[in-house]
C-alpha cells in the first residue's frame, strides 16, 4: 500500500495481559513511524506488569 504523506505518521501496538482495563496491564508497547519519504523507524518496549 501506498501512502501520500505530507506529514509523518506514527501507529501503536498494544500487548496486554488481557482485556479487562481496570486488571490487566499494559506489557509491550510497538512504534511504527512512516516519514513522507517512506523511511520506517520502529520502535518496541516491554513493560514489567507488576
């Protein structure tokens, strides 16, 4: 898929333990920027869900 940008765009991945907001946490965090010359930087993070 093409993408005209004019301006990056970032998309969020979340993993979690489950889906109940007030229980389960949050323990992965992905980051996907696009720069409006297709350039990618991607990013991803885990979180201890202590």
């Amino acid at each position: 898929m093409n993408l005209n940008l004019k301006k990056p765009i970032v998309f969020f991945d979340l993993e979690t333990t489950g889906l109940n907001t007030s229980k389960d946490r949050i323990v992965e965090i992905s980051l996907l920027k696009i720069a409006p010359n297709g350039t990618q930087d991607q990013k991803t993070y885990r979180v201890n869900p202590e």
